[in-house]
C-alpha cells in the first residue's frame, strides 16, 4: 500500500476549524436566547392565568363575606404602587390565607374556613412564615383591595370597587426604579 506524503494529505486547516467552532458557537447563543424568552413568556402567561383565577376566587369570597379581604396600603409618593416587593408580604399573606382558608401554617393542616382557590406547591412559598403568594419567579404577588385593616381604606386603586392583583414579572433589583409598564396585572386588560 502506497502512502501519501504529508504535503498531499487532506486535513482541515485552522481557519476551517474556526469557522465551524464560531458557527456552533452562534447557533447555541441563539438557542439559548430562544429558550430564555421562551421561559419568561411561559411565566408571564402563567401570572395571567393565576391573576384571572383569583380573581375569579376573591369574587367567590366577596360574595360569601361582603367585602374582599383587608389589605395593608402600598402606594408611593407618586401615588403608584412601590416597587419594593418586600412590602407586598403582609398582603400576599392575606391573599393566601383569605383564599386557602389556611391559618395555620403547619405543614398539611386542614382549611379553618372556605376554601375559594386550591394552591399548589408551585404557588405559595413557605419561608418567611406565614406562607403567602408567590408568583411564577418566586416573588410575591401584589394584592390591595380598598378595605384596610381596622376599618381603614386604601386610597390607591387602579380597579375601583374591585381589587388590583399584579406581578413584577421578574424585575428583582431591590431598591431601583423597575418598569412598572411591564407589571402583569389586572388593571391594564380591563
């Protein structure tokens, strides 16, 4: 058998293999684009969703109790809701508890009361307690009605005579300026 002298034999040059190292390259930028807008879409129609069920839930719940459930003001300065979304533990407990029926934050304990919307594990974080509302990136739901505590009433309400259920769609920066044009909630499609 007759071997080819090194010169004559066919190989791949270092530009050819960088070419094709820089094509992969793209394709998998793109495809790692595309699978991170596909995820935060998913999210954010799956937040719709959950605002459209407990708003159906707090309808329910109105009309067994009289009134939605109290909720602690937040608003601003600028009479917008704050984009700090530690502030909205206090009510997205009470949106929890007042549609759960669950009190008691023991694991698996029975409803005290009606229960109006069946959460799933997906739906509720645990820590701090008492467990609460989470939206789909694990953040706290926005949730003010217009009684308050103590017969007090909120005076920012962006659904009058109903109540404003929103999401931060995923905007953590604590203490910076968010988009609030791109809070999914329940105000913006009525």
């Amino acid at each position: 058998m007759k071997t080819l002298p090194l010169s004559s034999r066919r190989s791949f040059t270092l530009v050819e293999l960088l070419v094709v190292m820089g094509l992969i390259g793209i394709l998998a930028a793109m495809t790692l684009g595309a699978a991170d807008y596909l995820d935060t879409k998913g999210k954010s129609t799956r937040a719709q969703g959950e605002i459209a069920a407990f708003e159906a839930a707090l309808e329910r719940y109105k009309n067994d109790n009289g009134t939605y459930p109290p909720t602690d003001p937040i608003a601003s300065s600028d009479n917008h809701y704050v984009t700090n979304q530690t502030s909205y533990l206090p009510n997205a407990r009470a949106l929890y508890q007042s549609l759960s029926g669950v009190t008691n934050d023991a694991t698996n304990s029975p409803p005290a009361g009606p229960v109006y919307f069946e959460f799933k594990a997906s739906q509720i974080r645990t820590a701090p307690r008492p467990f609460y509302a989470a939206d789909p990136w694990g953040e706290p739901y926005g949730f003010a009605t217009a009684a308050a505590p103590n017969g007090g009433t909120n005076n920012l309400l962006y659904n009058i005579g109903f109540c404003d259920i929103w999401s931060a769609a995923g905007q953590t920066r604590k203490g910076a300026k968010l988009d609030t044009n791109s809070w999914i909630n329940n105000w913006s499609r009525r």
